[in-house]
C-alpha cells in the first residue's frame, strides 16, 4: 500500500497542563502510521507552553511547533497550522483532550476509503457545562438562520481534511476566520462521525464568553448579508406603518376634534423609531467594519518562532 503522512494540528492556549498527556496519547494513537507530523500550534501563551515544546521537539522532531508573536484567537492559530501542514491528510482539534485522539484512526480509516473531509459531530453530552450546551445550540442556530450555511450543531474544529481540501482552504486569506463556516462552503466529499466528549483533562475554558460573542458574530457576518437584508425589510415594514399612520393623522386633522391629545404616542414612536434606526446602523457599521480590516489586508498571525522550516508550505 501507499504510504501517506499524517498531519495532527493543535491550536493551544495556555494549555501547558495538558501537553504531556496530549503528545503521550497522540504518539500512541498515530504510532501504527509509518509518517505523521504533530503540529502544536502556540497562541501566544504566557505559560510553559513555549519551553515545553521547544524541548518536546528537541527530543521527537514528529512533535512541531509554531509559536505566534501574540494571542490571535483559536481560528487564526489554526489556520497558522493548517497552513503549514505538509501531510496527506491533516486532522485538527484541540489541545484540552476534549476531542478523543482515539477516533484518529477511525478518521483516517474514513479518508482512506476516500472521503476528503471526515468531520465530527459533538453528541449531546452532560459532560459539559449546561451553559455550553446552551450557548452552542442557540449559536448553531443563529448561524443556519442567518447565514446561507448548514451546520450541524456540536460540529467543532475536530475533523480531518485532505492535502487537496487543505490547499483550497489555504487559498482563502480573509479575516474574522470561521473555519467550520469555510470548510462547509469548500465542498468536497464529506462524511460525518458522531462522538461523545471528554471532559477537559486540566486547565479552564480559553473561550471567555467575550470569544464565545465575537466568534457568533463573525460567523453570522461573514457568512451572510441576511442581517443587512432584513435591516432593510424592518425599515420598509415600518414606513409603510408610518405611512399608513400618517393617512390616519390627516383624517383625525380633518374629521375628528380630538387632536391634541397624544404626546405621549409622537414621544414613543420618536424613541422607538430612533432605536430601530440605531440599531440598523449598527448592523451596517458591523459590515462596513469588516470591509475596513479586510482592506488593511493584514497577515492572520505571525510567526515568532518555529520548529518547522521557513520556506516550506
Ligand atoms: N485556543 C487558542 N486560542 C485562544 C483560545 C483557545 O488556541 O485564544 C485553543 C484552546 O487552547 C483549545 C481550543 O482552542 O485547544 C479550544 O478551546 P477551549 O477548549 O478552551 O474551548 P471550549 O472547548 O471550552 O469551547
Ligand atoms: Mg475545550
């Protein structure tokens, strides 16, 4: 058979406490595979995690690492990984053992029959904390309402892709990243695989509810210009209100003598008005934002220190 190489990425933040117990695992899990590359990828951390890579890699060159000038946020330190994998396959997940190495295999197994993305689905677990649960489902929601996508909910970063789908995902350089988002729209041959989901092995969450915000933000805009659409759509249902109040207005100016009277209406639709505006603003000055960063076309990460050769991509 074909010999292939295996990429494992891992974005980390933070996260010293679970690296030993995470190269430990991988290594047993991808030992049957004659070529493997594990790629961890250092998001800025302020913990041993430099250190303890730089030694990791000292003793295994398998074990990779890419230490990034600051903290860019879990998707761009993915992306920094992604971008500089060089196996046949490439699975990504996180650093916490949230995501069971032990179903690599299984993923490879699935790639190998000739699948080109083999993503997985979080199953509905009481492992984790209720206001996760939550907060995910509302999210997926939100998501597939507004933006032109259908994601599954529980479908995380854990996922295997082929070197192909790997270099059509490099060719997209846009910012606020939101891989699950892209990796959707990329197409290709996806198979799916439900698993249950540890309980993270040590540390807390590095996703605060500020991060949790900003990501269902970004997924939601740059996946779709709905907001935008249905900002418009309020503003038209509410002229045609205005109008039809207007026609009222004339006729009690006209036909009625009880006129004086509502202060208190021109006060409330005044404010209620200003809010539906303010609010439709702030939904476009989101968009025009994006355009501005976009436009700056700034690097997603940079690269402070690596064990992988410059050069190669
Ligand atoms: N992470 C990162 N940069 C960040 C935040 C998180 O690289 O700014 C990593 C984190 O170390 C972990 C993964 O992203 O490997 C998922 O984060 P976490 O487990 O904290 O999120 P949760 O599982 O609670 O959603
Ligand atoms: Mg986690």
């Amino acid at each position: 058979m074909k010999t292939f190489k295996v990429s494992v990425v891992v974005p980390g933040y933070n996260e010293a406490d679970n690296i030993p117990r995470l190269m430990d695992t991988l290594l047993s899990v991808l030992s049957p595979y004659q070529h493997f590359e594990i790629i961890f990828v250092d998001d800025g951390s302020a913990d041993a995690t430099t250190q303890l890579l730089q030694q990791l890699n000292q003793a295994d060159v398998r074990i990779n690492y890419i230490s990034l000038s600051r903290n860019f946020g879990h998707q761009n330190a993915l992306k920094a990984g992604l971008d500089h994998s060089s196996g046949d396959c490439v699975i990504s997940m996180d650093a916490d053992l949230q995501h069971p190495p032990s179903l690599i295999p299984e993923l490879i197994a699935k790639w190998q029959e000739g699948y080109d993305i083999v993503y997985t689905r979080r199953k509905e677990d009481k492992k984790l904390p209720i206001f996760k649960r939550k907060t995910s489902s509302i999210f997926y929601k939100l998501i597939n309402y507004f933006g032109d996508l259908n994601i599954e909910e529980g479908t995380a970063d854990f996922r295997l892709m082929d070197s192909r789908a790997v270099m059509a995902f490099r060719s997209m350089n846009e910012n606020d990243l939101f891989i699950r988002g892209l990796v959707s729209w990329l197409g290709f041959k996806q198979y799916k695989i439900d698993y249950h989901p540890a309980e993270r092995f040590a540390g807390t969450t590095k996703y605060s509810v500020k991060k949790m915000f900003s990501f269902a933000t970004k997924g939601i805009t740059s996946f779709s210009i709905k907001p935008l659409r249905l900002s418009a759509l309020l503003g038209f249902s509410f002229s045609v209100l205005a109008f039809l109040y207007g026609i009222y207005a004339i006729y009690g100016y006209f036909f009625s003598n009880r006129v004086v009277s509502g202060w208190t209406s021109v006060v409330m639709s005044v404010l209620f008005m200003g809010g539906i505006q303010l609010i439709i603003l702030g939904v476009i000055g989101e968009y025009l934002g994006k355009l501005f960063i976009q436009a700056k076309n700034r690097p997603l990460y940079i690269i402070r220190d690596s064990s992988i050769a410059s050069g190669r991509k």
